[in-house]
C-alpha cells in the first residue's frame, strides 16, 4: 500500500482556500496511486498557537485572531466535510487531515483541535479530539474525550491516530496498542529543539530533526505497537499568511520559525521508510508491506505474546464520571466492526445492520 505524508502549508486563517488546496494535493497524491493520505495537525485554517499571546496582547488583536479562528473552523459534519469526503470518494483513498473543529452543539463557541478520518468511499469514519492541549494551546482549545479514542477497521489496515504530545502519553498510547492499530497516525505543527539553544522554539533540522522530541517519538511508537507511523509535520512561512492577517507576521506574539516540517514514515520496526523532510511543501511517499508488521511481531508483539495481562492490565473510562472498567470489557465497543462480522450479526438476529451499526455507536459514546 502506498501512503502519502502531505507536508504543504495552509492558506493561514482561510478555511476555504485551504480546503482547496487539500483538495489539490488529495488529487495529486491519489494520481499516483496513494490509498492513505495525511495531512499536518490544525491544517484548517492552521495551527492557531503559533501566537502566544497573552495579557500583554492587544485586547483588538487578541479577539479578532479568535474570532477569525472559530469563523474558519470546521464543524463535523457540514459542508466544509461534505467537499472534503467527495474528494476522498473521487480520489479512491483514506484521508486523515488535522482541523480545527468547531463543536456541533447550538450556542457553543468551543474550538477543538481534531483529526478527522474519511473513507475511501466518502463516508467520515470518524474523528478525534486532542485529548490534552499542550501549553499555550489551551487558551485555543477544548479537551477530547474517551469516545474519540478509537481506531478504525479499513480494507487497507487498522487505522488510527494521535495529535503532537499525545504520542507521548504513555497510557493513551498503550490504548491505541490494545484496540489494534495497525496504522498510526502522528501529526505536529512542526520541528522544534527542546534541550539545546538560546531558544525552545528555533528550528532544529540537524540530521533528522535533531533534538526535537517527535522523530524518537514515532520511531518508538512504531516498534511498541509492531504499527507503521505516517508522520506529519506542520510548515509555514510568511507568504502562507494572506494579506488581511499581515499583522500576524511581524507581531511579537507570533513565531513560527520551527514550522519547517519534518513529515516521515516509519516501519514496524522503527526504521524509516520515508525520512524525514524539511523546509519545503512535498508530498511523502511511502510503499507499507503489510507482512512487516508480521515479521515484527515475531520478535515483540505488545498485544500478545509480550503482554502480561497477568502482572499488569490498561483500565480506560469509558464514561468520565464513573469508575474506570478493563479495557478487554469493553473493546468491541470502541473498535469498528468489519462490515462482515457486522452482516453474519445483523443476519443471525434478524436487526437491519443500519440500526445495529447505530446501536453500537450510541454504547459507544455512553
């Protein structure tokens, strides 16, 4: 199966024109022949937490950036994902791109950080939430919750994924390993240093990435879940900045010099696939041989032979306000079933699959 990491940067704070460049760039990747196809975190309308301003900020400024940012934020679903999900049908792929995601609710104004999942043939798969902003972010976003802690059943493989600092939660990682990802979806807003230089935040493209914490990050995920990694790294440069949101480039709240990239693919035995790329919009491709993953767990296999259920076991809550319960209770309900397991189901009980498939989505979100 052939992947494509889309390492290209948004039009900044125009939700509409960067749908259309995605579009582009979908269309692209899919003409040579990807069937997975990944773009960066908050790639709609952009990462919003490259300013980081505070009460030292213009009160003017500060509003309108916000306001901007919720008027180019996406809700699931609407129209913004019905262009994009044709766009995935007529391109024959999966796409996973980074949003902000305006919620649903009527009368509520919360912006979340989120990837959204769409099948080859339309359909929005699903979504998650980032579970925990980092830092500064939070002045932006909301907190996901257990019921986008999924990973979903397609005809190329297990699929899921996790946002930035995510991948270093150790036990929201160990989930994805327990529900059966196979294919693992690592998405930042760029490369940064974090141990070295006058900065935390200057760009860092020695060797691969440096010192900036992701390149270990996804090496290490994928050899713990035996999973390929499609990593996708944020860029931006001033001309990505349209005209009317010029203020943003010379404000001194504003940094995005680590916004260079650093998209990768990563094989189940951590090795790259694809290294890691720097400083320039590309599409990059990746060639997955499934029987890796295989081979792989041959030698360490986390959700079986090299488990010890019997010393230590991963409990989740599935409902916030209640205590947690083992995630072996609860896993079918939090993975999607194959359409066949679904059918032989739906025939034994005499259920049409459209309700049972909306049943278990409802015990899902309990």
């Amino acid at each position: 199966m052939r992947v494509a990491a889309i390492q290209i940067a948004p039009v900044f704070m125009d939700k509409e024109r960067t749908i259309k460049k995605a579009i582009q760039y979908i269309n692209e990747a899919a003409s040579n022949d990807a069937e997975l196809i990944v773009f960066p975190e908050a790639f709609i309308p952009g990462y919003p937490a490259y300013y980081t301003g505070g009460f030292e900020s213009s009160l003017k400024e500060w509003a309108n950036y916000n306001i901007t940012l919720q008027e180019n934020s996406v809700v699931i679903p609407s129209e913004d994902t019905e262009i994009l999900a044709k766009a995935a049908r007529e391109a024959g792929a999966y796409v996973v791109i980074g949003c902000n995601e305006l919620s649903e609710k009527p009368g509520n104004r919360t912006v979340y950080n989120t990837l959204l999942f769409l099948g080859s043939d339309g359909s929005i798969l699903g979504k998650h939430r980032k579970l925990m902003p980092t830092y500064t972010e939070r002045t932006y976003w909301g907190w996901g919750d257990i019921s986008d802690l999924r990973v979903f059943d397609t005809n190329i493989g297990r699929l899921g994924g996790l946002i930035c600092w995510e991948n270093h939660m150790i036990l929201i990682k160990a989930a994805m390993i327990e529900l059966g990802e196979e294919i693992h979806i690592a998405v930042w807003p760029g490369s940064w240093s974090i141990i070295s230089g006058p900065s935390l935040v200057e760009p860092d493209t020695a060797g691969f990435g440096g010192t900036c914490d992701l390149q270990p990050a996804i090496r290490e995920h994928a050899f713990e879940a035996g999973a390929f990694v499609v990593s996708v790294s944020g860029l931006l440069r001033s001309e990505d900045i349209p005209n009317e949101h010029a203020y943003i480039r010379d404000n001194p709240h504003v940094n995005y010099k680590w916004a260079v990239g650093g998209s990768a693919v990563v094989s189940p035995f951590g090795n790259y696939l694809a290294e890691p790329v720097f400083n320039q919009e590309k599409i990059v491709y990746a060639n997955l041989d499934p029987s890796l993953i295989k081979a792989a767990k041959v030698v360490f296999d986390a959700n079986g032979h090299y488990a010890r259920p019997d010393v230590a076991q991963l409990m989740l809550s599935w409902n916030p306000w209640a205590m947690p319960t083992r995630v072996h209770e609860r896993i079918m309900a939090a993975v999607t079933l194959p359409s066949s397991e679904l059918r032989r189901i739906a025939e034994k009980y005499e259920i049409p699959p459209e309700k049972l498939e909306k049943v278990l989505d409802e015990l899902l979100l309990r």
